[in-house]
C-alpha cells in the first residue's frame, strides 16, 4: 500500500501499472496525509484486512529553507509534522504489531547539518531518536539518513547550480537504483533491533576541506 496527500500522479500510475503486469504483487494508493492519525488508522486497517502488517517505510518529508533569523513557527511546524506526527503516528498505530521491519526516511542534515535547513535537520533528528526509543522497546528500526538522490524526491527540485556546489564540496548523488539496492541490502541485513545509517556518495578529503 502506498500512500500520499494526493494520490499517485499520471507518471506514478504508469510505474504501478508495470509492476502489476506479470507479477503477483498487488498495488494499492490511498491518498492520506501522515500527520492525521485517522487517516492513518484507516490506511492500517486497510493493510490488515489484506494481509498481516509486515513492514512500514516512512518517506514523508518536505524542506522550507532559511537561514534562522528568517524561520517562524509556522514554518518550522510545516516542516517538523510529516516527520515528528507521521513517523510517531505510525509507530503508536503499530507498536502491538509483529512487523519485520519500520523504515524511516532520515537525511545526513541531522548528521553533518546544511546551510539553512535547521527545521529539516531537526525533524530528521527526531527520526534518529525514534529509532533508538523503539530499540529500547525492543521493536525493530532502521533509520536511514541520505544524502541526496538523483533525479527523484527533494533532489528533483535542487537547481544546476546546488547540485554544482555539492559537488564542489564532494558530495555526489545517488542514482535511484543504487539508492534502491543499498536499501534492499540494509533492510536484510537489519535485525529486529534500532540502528541509524547514514549513506551518501562523498569524497571526504574534498568535504572536509570546506566542512
């Protein structure tokens, strides 16, 4: 089951379609916002009327930079709700579930922090402490903090020049199908224990010379 705030688009439609044809995988989209828990309820117990619940990946996120003189709250709140209320939603939805696996979303500005992004860093933090709060329940977690994909999610919206100054500093972006395959890697190599892993394509010579 995947699900959004609006749906799946004309192009996503496509992509579902092939997978569906000559598999036995079945695909469904809700269009729920994360940070509504009865939405969310209503998209668990759908889960569960298929299939036991196995596995969560919770990938929602959206960035408003600024530097912090020019953050409000308003701002920092639109940034912190699908990260700190979506991943907590789905946690207290699940915590009595047998699940294999709960994925979180992190990125490395929780790690190695970017200019103008404390809103984004703070909210990915909170995954990273998720992450260790469910390990102390002994509930499994994986919390991934990326650093930028090619072509899709935030990335997609990076200009020439961003991507041109990231790789001035050594860091590269990771290609979808290498994000994919680190993914499928660290997802059966995770034990039903927390652990935080940060993955990026970086030069490190290169980075800390202007870190």
């Amino acid at each position: 089951i995947l699900t959004n705030r609006s749906g799946s688009s004309a192009a996503a439609q496509v992509t579902l379609d092939a997978i569906k044809i000559g598999s036995e995988t079945e695909v469904s989209v809700v269009a729920a916002d994360v940070t509504d828990l009865a939405a969310m309820q209503r998209v668990v117990d759908l889960a569960e009327s298929l299939a036991p619940l196995k596995g969560i990946i919770h990938a929602a996120g959206i960035i408003d930079d600024g530097i912090l003189l020019q953050q409000t709250a308003d701002r920092f709140e639109k940034v912190m709700a699908p990260k700190v209320k979506g991943a907590w939603n789905l946690h207290k939805l699940t915590v009595d579930k047998k699940l294999d696996f709960f994925v979180s979303f992190s990125s490395t500005a929780s790690v190695l922090g970017v200019t103008g992004q404390s809103s984004y860093a703070a909210a990915n933090a909170f995954l990273d402490s998720l992450a260790g709060y469910r390990g102390s329940l002994g509930l499994p977690a994986l919390t991934i903090n990326w650093g930028g994909w090619k072509d899709t999610g935030m990335a997609a919206q990076l200009s020439e020049k961003d991507i041109e100054h990231l790789e001035q500093v050594g860091v590269k972006a990771l290609s979808p199908e290498e994000g994919l395959r680190i993914l499928g890697l660290l997802i059966s190599q995770s034990a039903a224990v927390s652990e935080s892993v940060a993955v990026l394509d970086v030069e490190w010579e290169t980075f800390f010379k202007t870190y």
